[in-house]
C-alpha cells in the first residue's frame, strides 16, 4: 500500500510514514500518513482506483479503519448543509457530524462547534476529518466507492468533522 501510495503524482514522496503497532498478531494495525505535493491536492477517486488495481482489490482479509484527510478551501453554508470546496480543485466535502459522537453533557461535537464558529462569521483555515465510506475490508471498501464514484447524480464524499482551524484576525 505504502509504493501505491509512493507512485500517487500528487503525493509528496518524502512525506509517506508508516507506523505499525508491535506484536498484535497475522495482521497488525498500522497508519500510513501522507502529505500532497506542494502545489496539488490528493485526488481520492484516483487513489482509490489505484488501490483497486493492487491485491487490495482482490481477495485480500486486510482492511480499513479509516481514511482521514485535512483538507484546505472555502466552507460554505448551502441550505442546511455545509460544504468545504477543496483549494484548487474540483473536490468538494459534505461535512457531517459523526453520527456515533456523544459529547459529555456540557460539551459540542467538533461539527457543532464548527456550525456555531461559521454561524458567529469566522473564516475556516482547514477541516480535518475522516472520509465516509473508507472502512471495512479492502475489496469491499474499494467496489463501494466505485459504485458511488459511477453513480448517475454524484454526491460529494461525507467528511465526518474531527478538528478544524478558524483563521486568525
């Protein structure tokens, strides 16, 4: 996974690690993090085309977490729903809240409290989140994502708000 990533046009080379846990066993729980190359933004139906063409797209056991991004761009409110449009791309993000969140009494999710900066006029440095749709095991995290990335009406990927950065004045 690390070279398919490495042969990614829009990745940083330099930037790939990979981190996996000691001792858990046949397979063993590792994060791969990876930065664009100055000047670009990871295009995430190509890499997860690429992925499909490696044995992660066949009868593989190896699964996904998840896939999190940090992503820089506009964020706008559209009707109810917010959208981060990625920097000099194309890309765009529904943000969402994670639906399995349950902040303590007292306390915001980091969607709710993106919602109540955005609400108050702050300006969004970057959103950080992880990706709907990337977990479970590869050949069937892979397929699904083809079948959305065909569909006949696309729909922007769900970005499940972990953290974001307001721009300072």
């Amino acid at each position: 996974m690390r070279d398919t990533i490495a042969r990614q046009s829009d990745v940083d080379k330099n930037s790939i690690k990979y981190d996996v846990e000691p001792g858990t066993g046949d397979y063993r729980h590792g994060t791969i993090a990876f930065a664009a190359a100055k000047g670009k933004s990871i295009d995430l139906e190509k890499l997860q085309k690429s992925l499909k063409a490696t044995r992660l797209g066949k009868g593989t056991r190896s699964s996904v977490l998840y896939l999190e991004v940090t992503a820089e761009g506009d964020v706008a409110v559209n009707n109810k729903d917010i959208v981060l449009k990625v920097s000099g791309t194309t890309q765009e993000f529904k943000l969402v809240d994670d639906p399995k969140a349950k902040p303590k009494e007292g306390t915001s999710t980091p969607y709710q409290r993106l919602r109540a900066a955005l609400d108050k006029g702050a300006k969004i440095a970057h959103v950080t989140g992880r990706v709907q749709a990337w977990n479970g095991v590869w050949p069937k995290v892979l397929q699904e994502l083809e079948r959305e990335n065909e569909a006949k009406v696309p729909m922007p990927p769900l970005l499940i708000v972990t953290d974001f950065a307001t721009v300072s004045k």
